[in-house]
C-alpha cells in the first residue's frame, strides 16, 4: 500500500489576505524578483496598472504609497498597493551594508504597461497627496 504524505495538511501559512479595490478587466498576472545592492534608492516614482503584491526575501524595504506614511519591511514581511492611479513613491534599500531582494506579483490591465515613471510636472501637482515626511 502507498504511504500518503500528511505534511500538506499544514504546510500553508497564510502571509496576507486583502480585498483589491479592483482587478482590471482582461488582466495577465506578472511575478518579478527585485533585487538593489546596498544604499540603492530603488526606481523613481512611479504606479502599477493594477494591483501589486509583494514579500520582502532579504535586507530592508523603505516603502512608500502616496497618501501613506513611509514605512519600513524587512525579511518576511508582506506588503501591497493598489495600482491604478496611486503613485508608488519609494521602493529602495533602506540598508547600506546589505542586499535588498524582494518579490512582486502584479496584476496588469490589458494593453498597459506594468510599470509607469510619474513625470516631475505630475509629482508637483499632487505634493498635497503625499504624507509628511519626518
């Protein structure tokens, strides 16, 4: 007789659970591994077509949405934004002696790129958007 592995029964751990505000009609699911070197910035400002979800494999994130504060991740954390409009201010290493290395499954609407840069002229007009920053 086969023997049956049991381990399946708990080898899932729920890492986040959310309700996007939406998912773009026709959207194609997209999963990256990102990876800056110490003291990186991270990509310019910028916004996802359709909603991002994300987990921090190694070093230190500094994240920050538009109309949130900015926030720190650090290995095995989860994070998410919705996409859309939202302008995705910073995504950098937040350490200068370690990799940062992370992990990103987006939803992309049809016919747009996953990935936007948001022009000097648009940041300036919507300052008022973004959090204050210490």
């Amino acid at each position: 007789m086969e023997t049956r592995s049991t381990a399946w029964q708990t080898a899932l751990t729920v890492l986040q659970e959310v309700t996007p505000p939406f998912v773009p009609e026709g959207a194609h699911a997209m999963t990256v591994v990102i990876e800056y070197p110490p003291g990186d910035p991270g990509a310019p400002p910028h916004r996802h077509s359709g909603p991002a979800f994300g987990y921090v494999l190694e070093g230190e994130m500094r994240f920050e949405l538009e109309g949130e504060p900015e926030r720190v991740f650090t290995a095995g954390d989860v994070f998410w934004e919705p996409g859309g409009d939202v302008i995705h201010y910073q995504d950098g290493n937040n350490r200068d002696d370690v990799p940062l290395r992370f992990t990103v499954t987006m939803l992309c609407a049809p016919d747009q790129e996953m990935f936007t840069l948001v022009p000097e002229e648009e940041l300036a007009q919507r300052k008022d958007r973004r959090a204050p920053r210490s």
